[in-house]
C-alpha cells in the first residue's frame, strides 16, 4: 500500500502559513468548456468566479419550492443530516441533498453546474457534499473564517487541491443579510491550523466551527494582504470558489432569508484517503466514499 505525503500538515502545536502547492485550474489551456478563458484567469488569480445569473427565475421558484419542502419535512428535520440552529432550533443546512431530493439531482447533472467543474478541476468529478443552506431571519448565524480544505484534508482526507465549490443563491443575497465574503487570492497560501482534532468534531463545527479555524494574528495578516469580497446578487446568481479560499459569513439579523444550494465537486483524481489529522473519518453525507463520477 502507498503512504501518501501530506503536503498540507495541519492541525499541530502552531499555526503556519506555506504556499499552495497545487494548480488553481487543471485543465490544460484551451481546453473547451462553459468559462471563458478571460474569467478562468481571473478565477486563478483570485480563486473564485462570479456569475449574474445561472439559472432563471423559473428555475429558482422551482429548487426554492424543493428547499422549502424539505425543511417542513418531519422526516428530514428528523434525520441526522439535517443540522438545526443552536438557538431557534430552525433547519440551517440540510447534506446530502443530491440524494434526498431528485430535483436537486438533476441540478448537480446540469452542464451548467458540473461542466465548470470539470473545466476548471480538468478531468470527471464527483459530489464531495452537497447542502441546502437556510438562513433565515432575525438572528440565523454566519460560519465563521476558514478554509474548506483544511477541514476536508483534515478530517476527510482529500489529499490535494483539487475540489470546487458552487453556491447557487435561491434569494437575493443583500450586503446586509450575511453573504458569503472570501479574500481574494488567499487561495494561494494554506494556513495550518494549531489544535488536534476532537473525535466527532463535526457535530460541533457544523453548527459552529472551533477546530481547524485560523488565530485573529493570521486572519488580520491575510485580510490586509488580500482584503475582503462581499458577494450579493439576484436569486439565481452563483459564485463559485476554490477549496483554498479564506472564506466567511456574517449573522442574518434582517428580515431578508439568504438560502443557496452548495454544491462541492472533487476530482475522481483526487479521491479521499484517511483524515490526515483526525481520529476517524467524517460521516459519509459530510464527506463522501462514492466516488462515482457525475454523469
């Protein structure tokens, strides 16, 4: 059996920051798909991508009538991937929706959604996680700086840099109802975090992270060199972003919902291992072991 190197050691006695060590875009130049190559540039420098309207408002009525079904679901309330807030005890995220839901089935199969994935991973992919997000008003809370790839290298042990993220807006995203901010081009640089990993940790971060989130020092450092991107936009709209991003939200305290669906695509070239740095694996409707190409 091959031990693979770790690249990206974390969550030890101190917090460091080493370069990235991976391509941003994998797919070789020239190589056909649905982004531009002046947005799939802009995407390397910056590590996201931004898009006004990915799907229309029929489309949008349709994934948020499923949305809502599903969370006045007792039976997705029920199950163990539905994820409630710690104070009003209403539905935040809901994993696993690909397979829970067949509408959100055909949004992942979309060729809008997944061949930008696979353009900018540059081979097949499959679904890492998948989420509906709800963040209702009048005090829903943000999740708070981190990247998604220290946490899934972590503790699902994804071994390189080669994952995408899309979260596809479902209402309007206002610059005051918690949108997602991520620094520009903080993709570039992986910060280590300092702290072992709990067992079980996931049923804490996913309501509010504590392990594998950076120290106010190095947050302060990445802000100042990169500064921060607040995205809003219609219902419809998406923003795509590398695994790398230093990312975050903010609470919803207005009366404005801000829900999405968030999508998470990993090469089939970059299949999960072992957690380098935790005691066990994540459940599989966090972190998933069908690694099954989208088709």
């Amino acid at each position: 059996m091959t031990t693979l190197t770790d690249l990206y050691p974390s969550r030890g006695v101190t917090e460091t920051a080493v370069p990235r060590q991976d391509p941003v875009v994998w797919s070789e130049p020239g190589t056909p798909g649905p982004i531009a190559a002046a947005e799939l540039q802009s995407y390397e420098r910056d590590g996201f991508l931004a898009i006004e309207q990915l799907i229309g408002d029929e489309e949008v009525a349709v994934y948020r009538g499923e949305l809502e079904r599903l969370v006045s679901d007792p039976a997705i309330r029920a199950d163990e991937r539905s994820i409630v807030e710690p104070k009003s005890q209403e539905i935040r995220s809901v994993f696993e929706v690909h397979k829970i839901s067949e509408i959100f089935a055909r949004l992942v199969r979309d060729e809008r959604v997944v061949g930008r994935a696979r353009q900018i991973l540059g081979s097949d992919v499959y679904v890492h996680q998948s989420r509906i997000n709800v963040k209702p008003g009048f005090g829903a809370s943000g999740f708070y700086w981190h990247s998604d790839f220290e946490t899934w290298h972590a503790e699902d042990g994804l071994p390189n840099m080669r994952t995408v993220s899309v979260s596809i807006a479902l209402t309007e995203n206002y610059d005051t109802n918690g949108g997602l901010m991520i620094m520009p081009g903080s993709h570039k640089t992986f910060l280590a975090c300092a702290g072992a990993t709990p067992k079980d940790n996931y049923k804490k971060s996913l309501q509010m992270q504590d392990a594998g989130t950076p120290s106010d020092e190095a947050l302060t450092k990445f802000a100042q060199a990169h500064g921060i991107k607040l995205f809003t936009g219609r219902a419809g709209s998406a923003t795509w972003f590398d695994c790398n991003c230093m990312h975050g939200s903010g609470d919803n305290i207005t009366p404005f919902p801000r829900s999405n669906v968030f999508i998470v695509f990993n090469s089939v070239e970059n299949e999960a291992v072992e957690p380098f740095a935790a005691p066990v694996r994540r459940p599989e409707f966090i972190g998933a072991r069908d690694f099954t190409p989208v088709k």
